[in-house]
C-alpha cells in the first residue's frame, strides 16, 4: 500500500517504513507524527482525492531533527565596491512511515519496536583462504596492464649538433 501525502509545499509518495527527509515539522525524536492532507491511497485499489482523501492519514515516527548543509548566497556588482555573502541552512526532520491509514482510523501514538535482522552468516574458512590470494595477485596484474597502456615518451626532437647562438660572432684571440 502506498499513499502520496502533501506537508511543507511538496508532495511524497510513500509506503510504510519508507525513510525520507521534509521540511521541519513539530515533534521531538520518537514521537508520532500524522499527516492529514493525503492526496492519493494506492494498493489493490488507487483512491484519488478531490483535493484530498476523506479519512485518510499517514503516521511517521520522527527520527532525528538536523539541519542541511550550508549554503552560501554570494551577491557581487561589479565595479561598485558592493559585495554580500550570506550562509543558510535548512532545518528538516528525518521521518520513518509507521501507518498508512484509511476511513478516519487513529495512529498507534507509541513507536512500535523494530525488528532486528540477523547477522550475516560469517564466510566459510574456505571462502577466505581462497579469496586473499587472488586479491593479492590483482593489484600486480593491475600496475602491469597499466604500465603497457603508458606509451613511451621519445627524446625530444632537436638539434643533435650544439650550434653557435645566432648574433654573436666567434671571435679568436691574437
């Protein structure tokens, strides 16, 4: 199921657990946040709003409050001695979509726990004696290749014979 939902002049389109960042919105990190201006609920079956859904809201969890990095607005006119650089960052929230909910239901208001994933299965002790040699012939196999693709430089075309500079006259002593 997927919802496309409007806050701070844009739109997202969204399923649950997605993670996306927006425009900062009011809420500390680990609450429930809804969404009310839905536009648009898909899944078996796509239900288009006029503007919006009725009884339609998507909840996240707030995750983090941060800030964007700096951007720097430099304004400079020419030949007047006029300069201004100003420095901006944006505030934005980190959300993770908990709920996609329809016909006027309420949000759990309590952040559900998250699954923890396994660990990955550690490679065989076959798998890895296998592994570290090839890797350590590669790095030889790669300086080799690019040393034949480097062309060889020639000396530099010239006189072979030193000539006398021009405009100086060789003079001999008496």
């Amino acid at each position: 199921m997927f919802a496309v939902f409007k806050t701070g002049g844009k739109q997202y389109r969204v399923a649950a657990e997605d993670v996306l960042k927006v425009d900062k919105v009011k809420g500390e990190p680990g609450e429930i946040v809804e969404f009310g201006e839905v536009l648009v609920v898909g899944g078996d079956s796509v239900t288009l709003g006029a503007p919006t859904v009725a009884g339609a809201t998507v909840a996240a969890e707030v995750l983090d409050q941060a800030r964007g990095p700096k951007i720097i607005a430099f304004k400079k006119r020419r030949r007047k001695n006029s300069r201004r650089k100003r420095g901006h960052r944006q505030e934005f929230t980190l959300l993770r979509i908990t709920e996609i909910l329809t016909d006027g239901k309420k949000a759990n208001q309590t952040a559900q726990p998250r699954p923890k994933r396994a660990p990955a299965p550690a490679p065989e002790a076959s798998d890895t004696a296998s592994a570290a040699p090839e890797a350590a012939t590669e790095k030889p196999r790669k300086a080799a290749a690019k040393k034949a693709q480097k062309p060889k430089s020639k000396a530099p075309a010239g006189k072979t014979k030193s000539a006398p500079a021009k405009g100086k006259k060789n003079k001999k002593k008496k």
